[in-house]
C-alpha cells in the first residue's frame, strides 16, 4: 500500500485550501483515493492554518493525522507550530524567504513567493509553485494533471498563471533532485 | 456555544465538495469557524460520497462526527447510506426526483435538480440550489454573502448561475418556512 500524508500549513491568506483541492482533484484523476480536512477560523489570517491532504492507493480509513510524511510551511508561525511534529523521514518544503529552518535535516528551503514574484509577476501565486514543487516529490501526480487541475481550480483570471506556477515549481524541483542524484553518484 | 454538523451527500458527480467549499467560504466570510472533512475515490462517482462540514461561533476541536444535525441526500444510495444516522431533531434535505424518503418525519423532500432544470437551465446547479436550502435552515448566514461566496467559488462559466442558483433555493425555503409558519398559527 502507498500512503502519503501531507499537512499545507500557513496564514489563512496563503491559498492553503487552493492547494489542497488541486492535490485532491488531481489525485483523483490519477485514479487515487484522498481525503481533505481543513480547518478554517477568523484568526486564520495571519496565523497557522493548515489544510491536511492524505492520498492512498486504498481507501483511507481515517483522515486525522498528528504527525505528517510532507509538511509545506509558507510562514513561521506555521513552521514553529507544526515543524516539530513529523513522521520519521519526512520532508518539509518552507519558503525560505519567510522561514528559518536551516538546521533541519529533511527540509527543502525554497524561495517559493519570490519566484512566484519573479517569473509570473503574482506573489500570490506561491502556493501553486509549491504543488509542483509537492507534486515531483510524491512521484505519484503527472505534471500534465497536476497542472490541469491548477487551470481548472484557479479563481476567475488566474487559470495561466496558476498553471504556469505549478510547472516552474515542477521544474525547479526536478532540477534540484537531478542535482541530489549527480552528487549522489560522485557528479557535479 | 452555536454548532451545526451538517453532512453533504450524493454522487461524485454532484458538486457537495463545491457546495461544502462555498458554505465554508461564506461561514468564514460571517465570522464563525469551519471545518470541512472530504473524501474522495475513484469510486465515488455514481456512489455515496460525502463532504462533511462544521461550523459553529466558537473553534472547533472535532470534525468528524457520525451523526449529523443537517443531511443533504442528493441520490438514493447517499440516503440509504446516511438516512439512518442522524441527529436528534435533525433535519434532512433529500432531492425528491432521486430520493425517496417520504416517511422520515423531518426530511424536507424538494425537486432540486428539477429546480435547477427548470428556472436557470443547468441541473448541475442543483448542489448550489441546496446551498441556498441550507443557507435558510441555518439562519446564520445572509443570503448576500452565500450568493457571493457561490460566484467567486463557481468554476469558469458557472459563475451567475450558481450565484442564481442559491438565490432559487434560498427564496423557495423562504417560502415553504413562512408557509409552515403560517400553518402553525392557524393560518393558509
């Protein structure tokens, strides 16, 4: 059986449930079972709000879970809250622009608004580079469904550029392991 | 403390992760907290599947329940499946051209998908005609903001009709409320 449970952790304005649903919607179309538990509240803004994804290969009995195999922290807060908490070797993507967490071993420390900012001109758009970023470390989600589901989910006007964010997010990460893998075998 | 666990049920196809995606944006929008508990599978279309949603004035520390205070059973399997298991005194809101479910003294028993056919020509909208049912039986939620959260939430094309579609859901309860209103007193 292949079980991935992924918490997305940030402040409440962060597209946390965007992301969610197009993990969902893709996983979905990738002919995996998931479930999605958000908790939403008026101090989310700002704050730790998490939106909590597992995707199976079975039915999945139960949704809750405390401690994640992939944890996206977007802000501090939501790292200080939830870095502490993960299953043996997990991985934590966090935008490094936003977190300090340096010393962790499993985290990939990644300046996800900034290239959101600077390849597609939307900040905002950080939370779709991270599911690139998620979607080739799960080695489970087609880039094409991946960024499908982005287009189809996205708010009124932001289709290309959440496509487009899911992708360079894809790619970025693509590259990174290529270059975990040529180290790996004595390359450059 | 204001709590209501509401369970959204029918067919894959159907929309409730929609229609649990727009209560929740608009609970949220009126300043209560909100879960949300999906699950999806590759079996859920033409099945039983479900969105779960909380929402109440104060945080909430659950999100599972088993029994809920408000049932939407959009097909006949969802009521089989759910029917049976609710709260006390909880209401259940069934489509009448799929489910039968006459016998259960609280279920309100109405055409949606016909409804949704009838006036605005698209019975997908169904799920957000719900949302407009629901919308009066919670009594927390102004008409305005769910309607507004059903545009902005709406998938590209869909976005005045589902706005609409609450809007028709929410003026028939209005109706059928003040008709048993004026019954219990005695009047037509």
């Amino acid at each position: 059986m292949w079980k991935k449970e992924i918490r997305l952790a940030g402040s409440g304005g962060q597209g946390l449930g965007l992301a969610a649903t197009v993990l969902a919607s893709a996983a979905l179309q990738a002919g995996l079972y998931v479930t999605t538990l958000q908790s939403y509240g008026p101090e989310a803004r700002g704050g730790a709000s998490r939106s909590d994804v597992t995707l199976s290969d079975q039915d999945i009995a139960n949704p809750w879970f405390s401690r994640p195999a992939l944890l996206l922290a977007l802000n501090q807060k939501s790292w200080a809250k939830f870095g502490g908490n993960l299953a043996e070797g997990a991985l934590a993507v966090v935008d490094s622009n936003w977190v300090e967490a340096h010393e962790y071993p499993g985290v990939l420390a990644l300046p996800l608004e900034q290239m959101a900012k600077a390849e597609l001109r939307e900040k905002i758009a950080a939370n779709m580079v991270a599911v690139g970023v998620i979607g080739v470390l799960l080695d489970r989600l087609p880039l094409a469904i991946l960024a499908e589901a982005a287009y189809l989910k996205a708010p009124k006007g932001f289709e290309r550029i959440n496509k487009a964010a899911v992708e360079l997010g894809w790619h970025v990460m693509e590259q990174i392991k290529g270059g975990v893998e040529r180290e790996h075998i004595g390359g450059a």
